[in-house]
C-alpha cells in the first residue's frame, strides 16, 4: 500500500489507533475466529504480539486480555520451554465454528415463520437480570418484556451454551426455551407489532450504513487499482477489523427475514460489500500469516481450504 495518509486503509489504520482500547479482547477473539482457527486454533503468544504491534496494541494489554480469556474459558494454555502456545478450548471452538456459520454466509439465513422464545421463569436479582439482558443482546435477542427474549433463528442450545460460557450456568434453570410457529405464512401484524417492539432496527440500520461508508472507499480503491497496491501486513489489518466489525453488528441483528425488515435494508449490502472486500484482501492477508502465525516451536501451521471458500454457501435457521 502506497503511504498516504489520505489513503482509506490508512485512515482505517490510524481511526482504530486513536479507540479506547478497552475493546482489545473483542479485537483478538475476532483474530482468533478469522485467522487462527483455520490453522488449527493455536497461535504463540509472541505471534499474537508481533501480529498486532501495528494497530499500536501493547504487550501487557494483549498479555492480561488473554489471561482473562483462559480465565473466562475461551482459550486455553500449553507450555514449551519459556514459550507458551494459547489454544482455542473445546467449548471456545465450538463458539467460533458456529459463529463462523453466521459470519462467513453468502446470505442471512432463511426463515421457518417459527420463533425462538426464552420466557424467563423465576425471579433475578436485578445484577443477575441485567447480565442475562446483555448476554441475549449480544446474540441478537431482542426483548418483547421483561420476562421473554425472541429471535427468529437462534439455535436455542447454542444460545444457553454461551450463557454457561459466560460463566452464567446458575441462571439457566430460571429460563424456558420455546419454540413457537406462526399460523399465518408471511408477514401480520403481529409480527410487525413485535418486531418494533423488540429490536431498535433504526440504530441497527444506522449502524450498517456507517460501515458500510467506512469500508465502501476501501473496496473501491482496491477495485481502481490495475494491480494489487496493498503490502500484506496492510492487507491483515484491514481484513482483521473489516471482519471485526461485521462480526460485532451481526452479533446485535437478529437477522430477520425480508418481510419483516423495513425498506432499502443496509445488511445485505454490508454482507456483500464484507464478501468481496474479504476476498481481495485474503491472498495478501494469507501471506503476511504464513510468515508471521507461529507456534512456540517455530513451526507456522498451515490453513485450512475452508478459508477460500468463505461467503461460498448460505446458512439455514436452525432449532
């Protein structure tokens, strides 16, 4: 990449710079789900280091982030010699592969016309409540009161499987899975009526629309080029917080049907303008890991043919 600062990756390079760095565990578990789980889920901790250093993300931050992600059982740890190697645990990759369905799709999923319900059966203490209300949210649950969660398409064992990672198992005997259908085929009042409701889709849509302006400018360039004027470190940076990005607004949209979205919806466009934009940054982005995705023995594990056929095949709702 040619060194401008008016460049858009540039720009998108110096913008995360300036953030608040409290989102760095977000920034690596989205590292771990896009590059390391495709070379067998394990990376040395100095790889990690040296892979993030450009986006100005320090030792002892990435160092204590880690520690708590041992600690909230995402990751786990394995020694060699003075170096130690962090692996995805098995309830982690479990978490990541079946995000990687929702993340890498050619499209959202198709609706069942059922809806995923999660009544709330016993009382919380507020603390308890609010966590729980936090955790749902950041499935795409929206809330039709203060006792039932919906989502059009959540996988309901995967959804409690997240609460026990999050270390909230003693609240899963408070709570009721459900699945209900609705009688009629398409959209009723009802739903819209619950839609509304549930979900504040004006600030999800606004959300939308602000990556895609982010990241429309660095497509387009990279479409202008005659050739690929992107070096490869440069090109994992931009495909580390592209991917970042996507994956924390899909974690708040619930991903409805059509019928049910309101008009000139962003989501598809951000997923296709994410399609494509991956796809040009990916053999760039794939050479600076080959070199720099280590493991504590010196050893760089190759990546699986998964990660070529990323957004090649669509996702269906699941119960």
């Amino acid at each position: 990449m040619r060194s401008s600062s008016t460049h858009p990756i540039q720009h998108l390079l110096d913008s995360f710079r300036e953030r608040n760095r409290v989102k760095a565990g977000s920034l690596i578990i989205s590292v771990f789900g896009d590059a390391v789980l495709p070379r067998g889920g394990e990376i040395w901790l100095g790889a990690l280091i040296n892979l993030l250093a450009p986006l100005d993300l320090n030792e002892r931050l990435i160092r204590t982030t880690v520690f708590r992600l041992v600690k909230d059982e995402w990751l786990t740890t394995q020694t060699q010699g003075r170096r130690t190697d962090y692996k995805l645990s098995s309830s982690g990759r479990r978490r990541f592969e079946e995000a990687s369905k929702q993340i890498y799709a050619a499209n959202a999923p198709t609706w069942d016309n059922r809806w995923r319900l999660v009544m709330l059966v016993a009382e919380l203490a507020t603390k308890d409540r609010e966590r729980l209300r936090r955790a749902f949210y950041w499935q795409g649950f929206g809330e039709i009161n203060a006792n039932c969660f919906i989502h059009p398409s959540a996988d309901l064992t995967a959804a409690f499987d997240a609460l026990r990672v999050d270390g909230m198992s003693d609240v899963l005997p408070s709570l009721m899975p459900l699945v209900a259908m609705n009688p009629r085929l398409g959209q009723s009042a009802n739903d819209a009526d619950m839609v509304h409701s549930a979900w504040d889709l004006a600030q999800l849509s606004e959300s939308y629309t602000e990556f895609v302006k982010t990241y429309k400018g660095i497509l387009e360039a990279l479409r202008r080029a005659k050739k690929s004027n992107i070096d490869d470190e440069s090109a994992f940076l931009t495909r580390t917080l592209l991917i970042h990005d996507f994956r924390r607004l899909l974690l708040r949209d619930p991903e409805l049907p059509d019928v049910l979205l309101p008009a000139k919806w962003p989501g598809q466009t951000a997923r296709m303008l994410t399609k494509e934009l991956y796809q040009r940054l990916l053999v760039p982005s794939e050479r600076h890991l080959n070199q720099h995705l280590l493991l504590a023995n010196g050893d760089a594990p190759p990546a699986s043919d998964l990660v070529l056929h990323r957004f090649e095949s669509d996702i269906q709702s699941s119960v």
